[in-house]
C-alpha cells in the first residue's frame, strides 16, 4: 500500500512538474496562463505517452518509488538522532536504570532490550563478551516491554530485582531461560537468586517501579526505538544485533553497524 501511494503521487509529480493541468482545474478564480494549460486532445496524448513510457519502463516507477523510501528511512533516522541529543540526561543519567559492568566506567552505552526477544538473548551473550574485554565499561539498560504481557511481567521483575541490589542476577534467569516465565516461575526463579520472593513481588506493583517502566517506554517512542535490541553509544543510536567484536570496535569509535532485530 505505502509503495502504492508513493506511485501515484510519482505520476501526479510528473504532471505537477511540465504543467500537465486540466483546463477545469482552474480553482483560484484567475486564468493560468496559456503555457500551462492543455486541450483535452493533448492532454490524453499526454498521458498515453506516459501510460506507454511506464508499461516499457515498469522499473522507472519501482526505482523512484525506493528513492523515495530510502530518503523517508533517511529522515527518519536523522529524527531519531536529534531525539538522542535531546534526550542525553533521560538516557545515561537517570539514576533509577539498572546499571551494568563498571559504574564508574569511562565508556557508556544505553541497551533497550526485551527480556523476550529472540535478538535480545543473542546480544545480551555478546554483551556479557564485550563486558570481559572492556572493564571501563557502563552499560545502562533500559527495559522495555515490546513482546507482549509476558515481557512486562519480566521486566518489572528484573526493575524490582534492582531494589535488592539483585538486577543482573534476576536478568540473568530470564534471558537463559528456554521459554517464558510465569509470575509464579519468575518468584521461584528469584528465590534461586537469592532474592526476597515476597518483596520482589510487592516491589513489582510498587508505583515507583512501574512508573520507571512507563518512562523508559515513553523515551523508546521519544527516540523512534520500534525494535529490540537497540542500543546507544555517544550521540549515536543503533538499532540491531551486534557480534561482541563489532560492539567493541563501534565503542571505540570505528565500523557499521549490520544489526538485526528481533
């Protein structure tokens, strides 16, 4: 459908660009001017040239129609970047995220994850790598529910596990588990843990709690974050999976990204 109307507005543009008006369309109550305006005959021979032109060249319109795409995913992402500027303080210095390898490391990145996608589990591995290479590194996680019920049920789990210092131990158990955990499973798993079953249980329907959930969720859509894992270094956002030696080269400053999402 998106192709579709990108067509038609490609085909009124090519109109719109060599004047090709309807004498009827004169709607502004003035006379256009006579270079501009076409006899019904001409105009009909018009567009069969065109008709002709784009049955030949089918292409022509597919190729202008990508053009199209790519410079819209363009502007998209240079919006989602300013976002990241705009938003540094929400994003490395809320003091309520759950914080990963060094907390006093000189290199940060922001992770949004959901606990439950497929991606998210591959890159939490790869994380866990470049963290034994790199032990100046911050990493602050932003959790968010993308996958449904069963992901925000974790996540308050593991926001909760951090009020008893217990964050990556709680997010440990639900990333190496085979499948979704119910809220029975996850207590049972936290008491494995060694948490407080019975206060993470209250800490997870504790407003603060779900408050933190919401705003991260809030500052996902802020920054145009629609897939997981999608992670932040610097000023820069890049939404995929990434192998532990791409991380690491991408925190020094250096490759692409060639990312994934689940």
């Amino acid at each position: 459908m998106k192709k579709y109307i990108l067509a038609t507005a490609l085909i009124g543009g090519i109109f719109a660009t060599y004047g090709f008006v309807k004498t009827s369309d004169a709607t502004t109550g003035e006379k256009a001017s006579q270079n501009t305006l076409l006899t019904p005959g001409q105009e009909k021979e018009v567009e069969n040239i065109i008709h002709t032109y784009l049955q030949e060249n089918p292409k022509v319109v597919m190729q202008a129609v990508e053009a199209a795409m790519t410079l819209t995913q363009l502007e998209e992402q240079q919006k989602a970047q300013q976002a990241v500027v705009d938003n540094q303080d929400k994003l490395f210095k809320d003091t309520r995220s759950p914080v990963g390898g060094n907390p006093q490391g000189k290199e940060e990145m922001v992770v949004f994850m959901d606990p439950y996608c497929g991606f998210c589990k591959k890159f939490h591995s790869e994380l866990d790598k470049a963290l034994q290479t790199n032990t100046d590194l911050k990493v602050v996680f932003k959790d968010i529910a993308i996958m449904g019920p069963g992901s925000n049920i974790a996540v308050l789990a593991m926001l909760a596990a951090a009020k008893q210092g217990k964050y990556k131990e709680m997010q440990e158990k639900i990333f190496e588990a085979s499948n979704r955990l119910s809220k029975k499973e996850l207590l049972r798993e936290a008491t494995a843990a060694g948490l407080n079953a019975k206060t993470l249980e209250q800490d997870m329907d504790s407003d603060d709690v779900r408050k933190l959930a919401e705003d991260t969720m809030s500052l996902a859509k802020d920054l145009g974050v629609n897939g997981t894992p999608t992670f932040i270094i610097g000023e820069t956002l890049h939404p995929g999976f990434v192998p532990a030696d791409q991380l690491i080269q991408l925190l020094k400053g250096q490759g692409q990204t060639s990312a994934q999402q689940g």
